[in-house]
C-alpha cells in the first residue's frame, strides 16, 4: 500500500464554465480548510515531539545508568579512566539530542514546504506521512513499555508519557486528514508534469 495517495486526475463528463459556481468556491473553501487543519495536526504533533525529546534529554542526563554501564564495559577492555567514561556518557545524550533536534528542524521544513506548495510537496507530503504512522506505532507500543529508570520521578515519566500520546494522537489526527480528498487534489494539482500525464 502506497503512503501518498493516487495522483492521476480524476476523469470527469461535466461540462466545464468559464465562470465558476458557489458550489465550486465552497468546494474550494473546504479543500483549504482541511489542507489548513492537516498543516496544523503537523504543526502540533512536531511541538509535542519536540517537548518530549527535550523531556528525553533531560531523563537521560536525571538517570544514565545504562548508557555509563555500556561505556564503562568499553572502556575497561581499553583501560580508560571514569572521566572519560562520564564525557563520553555526557557526548552520547548530547549528541542523541542533537540529531533528534535535526530530524524535527526537518520535519517543520517540509511542513513550511507543504504550506507554500512549492515544488518539494510531494516528497514533503509522504514524509510527513511516514512520521505520522511511525508516532503513531509509537504511541502503541508506549502501553506495553515500563520505566526502567530508577532515579526519574515517576511525574516525569508520567508528563513524558501524555506528551507522547498527543503525539499520537495529533499524528492520527493528521493521518487520517492526509488521505482524505482534499490533499489528493493539492498533490494533484501541484504534481510535476509527468505524474499527471500517467
């Protein structure tokens, strides 16, 4: 099953007016109302996501426990001292952070790309579409894990925990509004030449 939807136009009969009908500037009123509520669920559902990244972060630095353990083994095959283990613990949930950061900078730029309708939309449009599906698998298998922190407030956990679930839910929210009609006539409409003719 493909992620973007079918892009070859729809064949039609109806004679077409030079003038267009109120039923057409209310079909065109409600394409952009859904295609501006589809942006929005992505605005949202990357907000959350970065709320819980930092969320991430800031666990990861409360309880490093299994991150030290695994530098702690590398490091007594190599002989290195414990400060080397803890800059090296420091640099992996910095450096985690910061590409977590990178793939969610991106993700806003294709939403940016989305809303001007530049020439990227289809390739913005499925991968905004595959994040969507992936924080929603996501938030599923959110009720079958368990902390394994012990040095993490269970509050915390419990915060992170809603965040991922707006997550979730923003992400079906928008899911389900990418496969509707309206976005099928924006990808439609703003598909190269070549996609058209098929």
């Amino acid at each position: 099953m493909s992620m973007l939807p079918n892009l070859a136009p729809k064949k039609s009969s109806a004679p077409t007016s030079s003038q267009p009908s109120a039923g057409d500037v209310d079909k065109k009123d409600k394409k952009e109302d859904t295609v501006k509520l589809l942006l929005q669920m992505w605005a949202v559902m990357i907000g959350f996501e970065l709320i819980h990244q930092i969320l991430n972060v800031v666990m990861s630095f409360m309880d490093p426990t299994a991150l030290r353990t695994v530098a702690r083994e590398q490091a007594e095959a190599q002989g290195m001292s414990d400060e080397i283990v803890n800059a090296t613990v420091v640099a992996a949930i910095l450096f985690m952070g910061f590409i977590n950061l990178i793939i969610i900078a991106i993700l806003s730029w294709m939403v940016m790309i989305v809303k001007k309708r530049s020439k990227r939309l289809p390739t913005a449009f499925l991968l905004l579409t595959i994040f969507s599906f992936f924080f929603i698998l996501r938030v599923l298998m959110l009720f079958f894990a368990s902390p394994g922190a012990n040095d993490v407030p269970m509050a915390l956990f419990a915060i992170d925990g809603c965040v991922q679930i707006l997550v979730g839910v923003s992400a079906g929210v928008a899911y389900a509004l990418s496969r509707t009609d309206e976005p099928v006539q924006m990808l439609t409409e703003y598909a190269p030449a070549d996609i058209k003719r098929k």
